[in-house]
C-alpha cells in the first residue's frame, strides 16, 4: 500500500551559521582581497570605521579592540583556544592532502610555480629581500601598443592603416598572425593582393619576425634582416621536422652541404627568436606581497610576524552605535542597528581569529622546515597537512585555508605556503624519508653538471647514484620529476651535446 503519513524524526547534523561561513570566507582570503573585502564592509555598515594610527588622542570614540596592532602574537590563551573553535570545521569539510609536489606538472607553469624553479641560488642563500619585502609595480607596454604606434607612423593610408591594426588584433602574445589572410579580406572588402601588402610593410616592424604566420616564416624573416638567407638555409627551414628529430644526414642531402656547413647553419637558428613577441608584457606586472614575514631572530631560531602593513584594522564605534540606537524609532530602525552592530562586532573578532590562526600555522610550518630557511633546498622535509594540524590541535581543512593563497617571506625568497608541503621518498635504509621538491632539486643539479665532462646520466643511473645517496626512488618517478623540470631525456640531451 502506498499512503502518506508523518513522522517525526531526531537527528544530528552540522549546521555553519552565516557568522561561521563569513570567518572561513576571511580565512581562505590573501591579505589583498581581505583589504577589497573590508572597503565593502566599511561602506556597508555605518558602525565601522577604520583604525587610523594618529587617531589616538581624547578625541578617540570608545571602541571595541580591533585585530592586535602588533605583529607577533602569542598564543595559549582564552582568546586564542575561541579562535581555534571558531575556526575549525568538521570532518566533512576536509581539503585533499595530497602534497602539491605531486600536483605541481598539472596546477601551473614552470614560471609561476614555486616547487618547480631553478633553486641553484636557493641553495647558496638565495635572495635576501628588503624589510618589507615588496617590489614596485612595473607596467610595460604590451605588444599589440608596441606595433599600434609603429603602424601610425608606417605611412599608411587611412585604409591600410585600418588593415594594419585589424592584423595587428589578430596577432598572439607569441608576435604570430592567427587567420587566414582571405578571411582578413572578405571581412574587410578589400583585395587579398592589398592585404598582403599592408602584411609585408608589418613584417617590417620591430620585433623582426613578428605577424609571421608560421614558425619558417618567423625564422625566414630574421635571417633576411641578417643577410643570412640562401637556399641551403631556405631548405632547412622547410625541412626542420628533420632537424627536430635530429636527422642530420638526411638534412645534409637536402641542404646539399656538408657536416661542418650544418652544424654552423643549426647555430645559427638557434640564435635566432621563434617567438618574437614574448619579450613584451601582457597586463602590468603584478607585485606579490607576502602576508608573513620571517627572519632570523638575534637569540636563535627565527623571527615569524604578520605582515602589518597589508592589513586592515577595524574599530566599531560605540559611541555612534547609542546615538544612533537612541534615535532609532521603529522596529525596522532598530533592527538595522542592532543587525549592523552584530556584524561589525562579528568582523572585528574575525580579523583577530583569523590574524592568530594564520601566524599559528605559519610558525609551526616554519618550525618544521628550519633546515630548509638554514640550509637550502636540498634539505627541505616532507610535510603533509594533517603533521602541522595535529601539531597545533586543529583541522587539516582550517590548515589548507590557511595556505591557500598566502605567501611568506623568507632570506631565501618569497615562496607560497602551500610549497612547504611535499611528498614524502623513503631512503634505503626505511628509517627516514627525504622531500620530493629536494630529489627533484637534487636530479636537476646531477643533469646540470653534465656539461662538464660530457657524461650524459641516463634515468637509470639516476636512479643507481640515488640509491647510493640513501634516496630510495623507482625509475619511472625520476622520469617524472625530470619530464615536470622539462629536461630532455639522456638521448636528447646526448644529441644535443653532440650538436653544440
């Protein structure tokens, strides 16, 4: 029988009130999108106003205690274990905690990416930052301003000059002319003859190469400005499939020439820039500005402090708060007022809680990595979320916040906090385990030293010499973190030695 009925049940769940989801909002936030945050929050609620350090006199409204002024914190105490509650979260809100050495080939680039740099000068030290650790902000013009302005004084015609910056919207960062010049013609309605026309004028511009609509193309251009343009090399630009899969013999038969006139052609492109356009900049360069600060402290170990500077300090204004109470009339007026002072208090207590809890991690992840500050990179220890929240009795989700999104300044460079955190290798021996980020670092170091001697490591050997270090780690890993490095495999880098 299918009827209908009610029942009434009893039950447990987990229930994240508004209050709650605004201080894990603030939590995952970096110091600059906390700042965006609080200019909305301070034209929104009239009971805010900003910490303004020179407004301490007799004129000062009587205010509750924003975030604490100074940097460094301590912990221990009622204040902080409320800021540990508030904060956490429950098991079912838990980030993954695979180690972002693991993920690193797949989240970003070599250039943006923290784990996969070239760490020769971290392990000599590094690069020391001044007391704040900022760099100021630098705009360069992007390429299409760059070939706009040399487009207006090119000559053009009223019409060719439309064509030229039609063209010009149509090149890539790289500096290459995506489409078909047909198309460009009908768009327009113009001849195809009067399209390339204007192209072959913006082949003339600087950077040479650029608005090519081929790699051949690009390269053909820049060895005719050096006068470096005959058939033999004509040849090898039309044949550089062979040169890509170092087929040198059959080069030489169809360049006609002999292995000595060869190998000075092939030096000869690789002088040569196959993206021209790469050296201009796209949008204005962004400054990263860490939200922690650590230097050596005077008495031993290491100073932590939060970054003062980049953050916001808010007051709520009791005094205003009872005029405006008191003259409040109806239900809705006072409810409004009684609303935004809820939220200004709630805020407030937030940034504080969210100031000790960031320093909180911070320092432990800091301890944890003291090899790493003192010595380099080769000594970085693996590190997983769930060692640093068990270490300061929290959350392994309130730990991956806390990361994300946040960088710290050290003597050896600005670094995301996230980058702390690797995988763990286990040595020969089983007692111990080494970073994935230090053997990756050490594999790049092995290859770059093969220069020297002209002993090309194959991943084998790799593997052999690892081994002998105490670094226990399977072939097809070390393939993997050296594919992550984009270093060639040892028969490339051989042909390549053979080449130079």
């Amino acid at each position: 029988m299918i009827g209908q009925r009610l029942e009434v049940r009893q039950g447990q769940g987990l229930v994240i009130t508004p209050q709650l989801q605004q201080a894990i909002k603030l939590l995952q936030l970096s110091n600059l999108e906390l700042e965006d945050y609080v200019e909305a929050e301070l034209e929104r609620n009239p009971l805010l106003q900003r910490d303004e350090p020179e407004g301490d006199g007799p004129d000062r409204p009587e205010t509750l205690e924003a975030a604490s002024p100074d940097g460094e914190m301590s912990f221990g105490e009622g204040v902080a274990h409320e800021a540990v509650a508030s904060m956490d979260a429950g098991s079912d809100d838990v980030y993954g905690d695979a180690a972002p050495g693991e993920r690193t080939s797949d989240r970003m680039t070599d250039e943006a990416q923290p784990g996969l740099s070239d760490w020769s000068s971290a392990g000599k030290g590094g690069q020391v930052f001044d007391g704040d650790g900022e760099r100021p902000d630098t705009h360069e013009p992007t390429l299409w301003e760059h070939l706009q302005a040399q487009a207006s004084s090119a000559g053009f015609s009223v019409a060719d000059h439309g064509v030229a910056l039609t063209l010009i919207d149509a090149t890539d960062e790289g500096g290459y002319l995506r489409g078909e010049l047909a198309e460009f013609a009908d768009r327009l309605g113009v001849s195809l003859d009067r399209i390339e026309a204007v192209l072959a004028v913006c082949h003339g511009f600087e950077p040479t190469g650029v608005m090519a609509r081929s790699v051949p193309e690009c390269l053909r251009l820049q060895l005719i400005e050096r006068n470096r343009f005959d058939p033999a090399m004509a040849a090898l630009l039309d044949n550089l499939d062979l040169l890509a899969r170092r087929d040198l013999s059959a080069l030489r038969q169809v360049c006609g020439v002999d292995a000595e006139d060869l190998v000075e052609m092939i030096a000869e492109l690789k002088g040569l820039t196959p993206r021209p356009g790469a050296g201009f900049g796209g949008e204005p360069a962004q400054t990263v500005i860490p939200d922690v600060h650590v230097r050596p402290d005077p008495a031993g170990g290491w100073k932590v402090e939060l970054n003062t500077d980049t953050l916001p300090r808010l007051l709520v204004d009791k005094r205003y708060h009872a005029v405006v109470q008191t003259g409040a009339r109806s239900d809705t007026e006072k409810s409004y007022v009684a609303e935004c002072a809820a939220q200004a208090n709630w805020l407030v207590k937030s940034l504080d809680q969210r100031a000790r809890t960031i320093l909180k991690v911070t320092s432990e992840i800091v301890r944890q990595q003291d090899a790493f500050l003192a010595f380099g990179v080769e000594f970085l220890r693996p590190l997983n979320l769930k060692t640093v929240a068990d270490a300061i009795g929290m959350h392994e989700s309130t730990v991956s916040r806390v990361t994300s999104n946040k960088y710290l300044s050290t003597p050896r460079g600005v670094f995301e906090l996230k980058f702390f955190f690797t995988a763990a290798i286990q040595s020969t021996d089983g007692a111990s385990s080494h970073s994935a980020e230090a053997v990756r670092h050490r594999i790049k170091t092995m290859i770059d030293a093969e220069g020297a001697d002209g002993d090309v490591l194959s991943d084998d050997r790799i593997v052999e010499i690892l081994k002998e270090t105490g670094i226990d780690i399977a072939r097809r890993t070390v393939a993997k973190y050296r594919e992550a490095l984009r270093i060639p495999s040892s028969v490339e880098r051989r042909r390549l030695l053979r080449i130079a």
